[in-house]
C-alpha cells in the first residue's frame, strides 16, 4: 500500500510518525510546499521570535525520515487530487499515485486588503521566513504597531515588549480575544498586556499603511495616526486551495472520521472541516488539534475506526503568563468564575442551556484539561463544583469505557 | 552502575499522583499508578517542562505545557509533539524508605 501525505505542517508530520509507530511499513511520502521538513510554528511568535531559540523547533530529528523511510518531497505544491485515477497532481506536473491520502495542507494568513499592505516593514506571521524577517527588522526597531488583538497579535505585542519595543496593538473589538471570550474575559488579557506597558486602540480599525518607501504609520478609519518602525498583521486566515477537495468553509469537508467524500482520501489539521459529534461541523486552526487528527486519521487509514471527538485544547504563552481553552462556544448563556479574573488566575466555563461548552483559563494549570471529558460528554456539571477552586473536576468524568 | 539513592521516605507519592526528586544529577519523577511506584526522566523531550507538574491518567502522564502523553510504565510516547521517549527508572519502597536508582552515568 502506498500512503501519501501532502502538507508539511504539524498535521502531516503527526499522521506519518502515527503511521510508522503503529507498523505501517508500505511506501510512505510526505509533499510539503516550504523547502524545510516540517517544524511547529507556535514559537514563531514567542521563543523562536524573540532569538531565544536559534533553531526551529523540528517536529523530529533530520534522521528520523531517512530511519522511518519517508521519502520527503519538500519545496512542491498540490494542484489537484484525480480521486478517478487514485493521483495527487503537484504544480510542477508530475503525479503521485496513492492507495490512502491524507490533505493536511493548512491554511494561510488572509491579506489585509488595504492602501500600504506592502509597504517595506509591514509584516505578517505564518512561516519560518517571515519570523526571520520580523525578528531582523525588530531587532533595529524601537516602535511597532500591531494590527488585530487576536492570539497572533497579542502574543507578538508580548514578545515584542520582552524585546524591548514600544508597542501599539489596533483592535476593531473592544477588547483582546474578543471574537474569542467576549469582554468579560478580554479585560483579563488586555490588563495583562496594560501591565507590561503594552498601548491599546480599540474600536477602531486601519485604513492605510503610509510611508515613504518603507513603513512610517498607521492611519485609522478613526483618524489617529500611529507611528512605528514596522507593522505587524494578525488578522485571521483563509483555508489554501483545497485541491479539488472544498467546501463552502475553504475547507475540506470530512467525516466524523476523518475521511473525504472521497473513499481512501483524509483531511486533518487546520483545513479540515470536521463533523464533530459534539460541536457539529467546524473547522478548527489548533496545534494540539493537528497532532490529534494527525495522529487520528493516520489510523483510520490502517483501517480503523476511530470517530475524532476531541474538544480542542489550546494554549497561547503571553509574558509569564499561560492561557487554556477548550472546546468550542460561539455563545454561552452561563458563565462562572473558578479564581479571581482581576487577579488573572482564573478559569472560566462557559455553559449553554446548562451544558458546559467551553473552558478558559489564566494560570489554572489542571481546569482546562480536567474539564475536557466533561464537554465531550456535554455533562452539566452543577455552578458550586464548577466554581470551587478546591474542587478535582475529575471527580466528575464519566466512567472509563462508559462512554 | 549506578547506586540506589534514598530521595523521599516511602509512601511519599500518593495514589494517582506524581512528585519529583533529585537523583544524583537528575530529576525523577515517581507516579503512583494504582498502589505501584514507576520513575522516569521528570524532563519533557520536547521542550524541557517538568512531567511531574503534569496530569496521571491511567499510566498515562500529560505534559502540561503543549500536551504530549508518555506511557509511564515504558517511558514510550503515546501521544503529542515529543520526539522521544523519556528515560525510565528502577524504584523501591524498602526500610521506609522511597530509593530510586538511575541507569546512566550522566
């Protein structure tokens, strides 16, 4: 059996060492379209940004392909899958045959469409390049302007204040994360990033980049003029091209299982737009999410069949500081606190018609993952226990095997 | 080879939970996984966090920075972003005592 992964991100990297440890010994390939194997690109905004870490942080040793016998095709882009003739097209017209595929292509950073977006010194954050290119120019730099308060935007206003710079973060929402947690949590994390000096506009969006040749200021649709010696965008993605494969999300829609409409061909990671059993169709841009539907579909190409009912956990590291969420609520009508949220140590779970949905947290090592069995179980878990900060919330799992 | 080192008096680790010591130049973590004592290398291989620090599930132990699960028992990676296993170590409750003794020399 032939077993091809395009995508050289985290997703495809997890599927093909899933596929390897578990015995899979047929002829395995994986095609990425950056020239490097793949690595992880949270640090790209924190460690990795600042110059702390030197190297990339590779997903797995240069040997390890050569030992496991992956054949890496690195530097090439999918086209097209040809579902009738069981082939992945690549840009440059060859095909490679396959007996199961797996798409975990990713997603990219949508363009800014406004005046000055390629202005010398306007930045954004996806692959390794682009943080060498921040990091070079921050290094010279002494003010910059952050566009978009999100987990890209805060965690570069953070970064960028360890290394010294002034910082200024434009937000449409009124507060950070706001699309995210809402208000009420926002004010922890804008509070955070007051604290450590860090300058807000919110309510307010851009309108143009302006400068001479290379970045100078940012103008806003509210009239302010914010100077900076670079710019950095964090304004959200869109899925790539999805070979054939899409949907109405830019993703690729997949089953519970992880497979296409297509028989033998997967999607996982950030492209694929999942029937989740407990969240519905959703498509989520997580790294633990691509370990585990790497992990998840690389099995199922063995044969098994393991539903993926994960409920996303993520983290994001701002400062000294760690942020948790799991699970999925566009709206809560519920809300309580474990903690202090001025004192940002806190989680909070967000519950719908009495059901846990979600849960945030600041500094709360155990809560967030504690009470990730309860939302995929969408227990209802009672206010007390949930507000109590003595309470183990794995006394509340559902039994093992009961599922 | 190496000695058995006294780290903690016996029954130190409670059921289900997970604490580190010093061995020689290493930090071991001890899980108590059902009323049994297993030891192993309290580093994460990916990016250097304390395991004990983490969540026991089962023989499982969760890193509690990006989530990578290592079968205590082996040492091996069951899940995650680590790249390799951790070291495992032998252990004892014996005269009142917690002793581990680590393998290497290093």
């Amino acid at each position: 059996m032939d077993v091809v992964v395009v995508g050289g991100g985290l997703a495809g990297a997890s599927a093909i060492g899933t596929l390897r440890a578990e015995g899979f010994d047929g002829r395995l390939t994986l095609i990425g379209d950056e020239s490097v194997p793949p690595y992880e690109r949270p640090p790209l905004s924190k460690e990795y940004l600042r110059g702390e870490a030197t190297e990339p942080q590779w997903v797995r040793p240069a040997e390890w392909y050569q030992e496991n016998d992956v054949e890496l095709r690195l530097g090439l882009r999918a086209d097209r899958v040809v579902a009738d003739e069981r082939a992945v097209l690549l840009a440059d017209g060859s095909s490679v045959p396959f007996d199961r595929l797996l798409v975990a292509t990713g997603v990219r950073n949508r363009r800014f469409e406004v005046p000055g977006i390629d202005l010398e010194g306007v930045f954004d954050i996806r692959f390794l390049p682009d943080a060498d290119r921040v990091r070079q120019t921050a290094l010279g730099a002494s003010r910059a302007v952050i566009v978009g308060a999100g987990f890209i935007g805060c965690e570069v206003a953070a970064s960028f204040r360890q290394m010294g710079l002034e910082v200024t973060v434009v937000e449409f929402f009124e507060t950070p994360l706001f699309r995210v947690i809402g208000a009420d949590l926002g004010v922890a994390v804008e509070a955070l990033h007051r604290d450590r000096g860090v300058g807000f506009v919110f309510g307010d969006a851009v309108e143009r980049f302006e400068g001479a040749g290379r970045f100078e200021a940012v103008v806003t649709k509210g009239g302010r003029r914010i100077e900076g010696d670079l710019a950095v965008v964090g304004v959200g993605t869109k899925a790539d091209p999805p070979l054939g494969l899409g949907d109405r999300n830019g993703g690729i829609p997949v089953n519970p299982m992880l497979e296409t409409r297509t028989e033998g061909v997967f999607a996982a990671g950030d492209i694929a737009d999942h029937a989740h059993p407990v969240f519905g169709q959703i498509r989520v841009e997580h790294y633990d999410n691509a370990i585990k539907m790497g992990e998840t579909a690389a099995r199922n190409m063995l044969g098994a069949e393991i539903v993926f009912d994960d409920p996303h956990w993520f983290w994001s590291d701002q400062y000294d500081s760690q942020i948790q969420m799991a699970g999925y609520a566009t709206e809560w009508d519920d809300m309580v606190v474990r903690g202090s949220i001025e004192d940002r140590t806190f989680s909070a779970f967000l519950l719908k018609d009495g059901v846990l949905r979600s849960t945030f947290s600041m500094d709360r090592k155990f809560d967030v993952r504690r009470s990730m069995p309860l939302i995929t179980a969408q227990a209802r878990p009672a206010r007390a226990l949930l507000a109590d900060p003595e309470f183990d919330l794995r006394q509340l799992h559902p039994a093992k095997g009961a599922s | 080879m190496s000695e058995w080192v006294k780290v903690a008096s016996a029954g130190d680790v409670a059921e289900g939970e997970i604490n580190a010591y010093l061995a020689g130049n290493r930090t071991v973590a001890v899980a108590n996984v059902d009323g049994d004592l297993q030891a192993f290398d309290d580093t994460c291989t990916h990016q250097g966090c304390s395991l004990s620090e983490g969540e026991l599930d089962g023989t499982i132990v969760e890193c509690p920075c990006h989530g990578g699960r290592y079968d205590v028992m082996t040492g091996e990676v069951v899940g995650g972003p680590p790249p390799e296993p951790v070291d495992v170590f032998d252990v004892v409750e014996e005269d009142g005592e917690l002793r581990i003794r680590t393998r290497d020399d290093d």
